[in-house]
C-alpha cells in the first residue's frame, strides 16, 4: 500500500490503516524510528485501536427520567 508525497510533505494516510489504528480527523500521531530503520505511525492518546465493541459502546436512547423510574417502582396499593 503506497502513497504520494506533496511537496508540503504531507501524506494521505491509506483508509485501511487509518481504520487499524482508529484515527481520524483531528487525531494526533506520532512517527517514531525503530531499531532498524523503519519509521512507525503510533497514535497519541490511545493506547490501541478500538475493538468493535467499544466503537458501538453507548446507550440506545435518552432513556427514562428520574420521576418515571420512581413512579414504576412505587405502588398505589
């Protein structure tokens, strides 16, 4: 998998590796040089990429009120 390079310097990172490692706009990388030679993209702030899981990880709505939970829980007997 290649790309260009621009004459800023800058690179499209390919959508495959962007999806590996979970970033996206407004993520910050940082490219360190291993031992023997090769530079690696690591993202910042996140220690690995999101499993799917976490990337669906929420809750399903606005949910009941405080009041509606309590009026389910007491009966009018």
């Amino acid at each position: 998998m290649g790309t260009t390079v621009t004459s800023k310097g800058q690179v499209t990172i390919p959508k495959a590796v962007r999806d590996f490692l979970g970033i996206g706009p407004g993520s910050k990388v940082e490219f360190r040089r291993a031992g023997d030679g090769k530079v690696i993209v690591v993202p910042l702030g996140k220690s690995r990429p999101a499993s799917r899981f976490e990337q669906l990880r929420g809750h399903a709505g606005a949910g009941m009120t405080t009041d509606e939970i309590m009026a389910l829980t007491r009966s009018d007997d």
